[in-house]
C-alpha cells in the first residue's frame, strides 16, 4: 500500500471517526427532509455565521454561537433559525423563531454530539430565502453520556432563571438576556439504560406581551438548558419565559426591565 495513503488511513483511525472521511455525506437526505426542494444558499457570510470550538472538550456540552449579519427590521428580518448536527441520532438540534422585535437573531447555546459531525446553521428570512453555515466539530458521546440524577436534580426540575447583562446595555441597542433551565434532558440513550427520553421541547419567551423568542429543541440540547438572546426593550415591562417539557411539566419565570436603569449613556 501507497505509503501516504497508508498514513492517512491511521490518522482518520486515531480521529475515531469513520464519517469524518465524508463528513456531509448525510446533508442531502437532511436537506430534503427538513426543507424539500427548497435551495439552501451556502454562501452565508452577509447573513449568518456559526461559531463552535474545533475539538469539544466535553462532547455533552459543546458551546455554540450563532452570530447574524443583519439587523432585525420590519422590513427585513431572520424569522427562523435551524441548528442541525449531521451525525446526531437526531440531527434535528433546535429551531428558533424570531420576531423583529428581537433586535437581533444572535443566540448562544450548548448542545450534545454523539459523534464527529458537521454542525449547521440555516437561517430562514422573512422573504423565505435559506442561508446556512457549517462547522466540523470532533466529539464522541456527549447524547449517551448519563445525566444528573437525584433529588436535588428532580427537586430543581424546570426551574428557571432570568438575566439581563448590564455589562451589555448600550443606549437604543437590543437587550442582552439569558435564560436556564434546570433540566436533565434525558435521552435515553447508553448501554443498560432503562430511562424514557424526557427533556424540554418548547420555550417561548414574550417582552411587554411580545414575543421575542421561541425555539422547539429535542434533546440535542444539552443538560440544563441555557440560551442567550436579544430583545428590544424601548419602555419598561416584563420579560417572560415559559417552558414545557415531555412530559407536560410546565413552567415560567418573569422579570421586570426598566432599561432607562440599565442603560449607559
């Protein structure tokens, strides 16, 4: 055997992934599952980018950022975000609804991988054109890896917190928030586990009775779900969030926002 290609062989072995030698071999099938026929631009660089770490030091927990190009406009707008992970038992991660009224579509979250894989953004605007990003991230066995367990974990169950970053607050910009929820997200997965997946599946969050935020998510995200995001806050009101999980548990948390307190000049 060519001596080259006998070194490449042992460098994918040591990777321990067979997919990484084709990668975007499962995008196509995706593609059409999640959007038919509909041409998906990879040519994002005006409109989406996404941000993850090249090696996930714990593939349970795998920081991501998704960072937009544009600002949210009536006229002009991201109203849907898709996170896909290729190789996942579910490559269907999360997707997020957004309203002008966001502000801006950036969002940060933490999701699992089960194995090496492409990790895609796919942005939908409100003229219905698709824009998407990819990252290769290596990692193994973040969604079989066991969650928290006990009665500090059942006790806590969907609970929720609300912030709002003060560092952040800059006069006539979008607020910067974030949101945890105390779940196990469950997924059922591993050798000799007996448990039913359960995990959080819709999060809908309002500002002065608008809506900001909403996202349907499986349990590609990881344990204790945590999301940053913007919202315009041109008068004071309430910030609420409220989730439901699959098991029916549902939950909300509030927070009172006067930004004329928060703002710096």
């Amino acid at each position: 055997m060519n001596r080259l290609l006998t070194i490449a062989l042992l460098v994918l072995v040591s990777l321990g992934d067979v997919a990484y030698a084709n990668p975007d071999a499962n995008w196509p099938y995706i593609r059409k599952t999640m959007f038919g026929d509909r041409a998906v631009s990879a040519n994002a660089q005006s409109v989406v980018e996404i941000l993850a770490p090249q090696r996930a030091e714990d593939a349970s927990v795998v920081p991501i950022t998704i960072r937009t190009r544009m600002t949210q406009t009536r006229e002009r707008y991201i109203k849907s975000l898709w996170l896909v992970i290729d190789q996942n038992p579910s490559p269907f991660g999360v997707r997020f609804h957004l309203t002008p009224d966001s502000g801006r579509a950036d969002i940060e979250t933490r999701i699992r991988m089960e194995s090496s894989s492409p990790v895609r953004v796919v942005a939908e605007l409100n003229d219905g054109s698709l824009w998407m990003d990819r990252k290769l991230v290596f990692g193994a066995g973040g969604c079989s890896s066991p969650s928290a367990k006990g009665d500090s974990a059942l006790r806590n169950l969907g609970r929720m917190r609300l912030t709002v970053d003060e560092q952040f607050a800059n006069a006539d910009e979008p607020l910067l928030a974030q949101l945890r929820i105390s779940h196990p997200q469950t997924t059922g997965m591993g050798v000799g586990n007996t448990e039913e997946p359960r995990y959080v599946r819709q999060v809908n969050v309002s500002f002065a009775d608008k809506p900001i935020l909403s996202a349907d998510l499986d349990f590609t995200i990881s344990e204790n779900p945590s999301f940053r995001f913007y919202f315009l806050s041109p008068e004071k009101g309430v910030l609420r969030a409220r989730m439901e999980d699959t098991e029916n548990l549902v939950m909300e948390q509030t927070l009172h926002v006067d930004p004329t307190k928060l703002r710096m000049n």
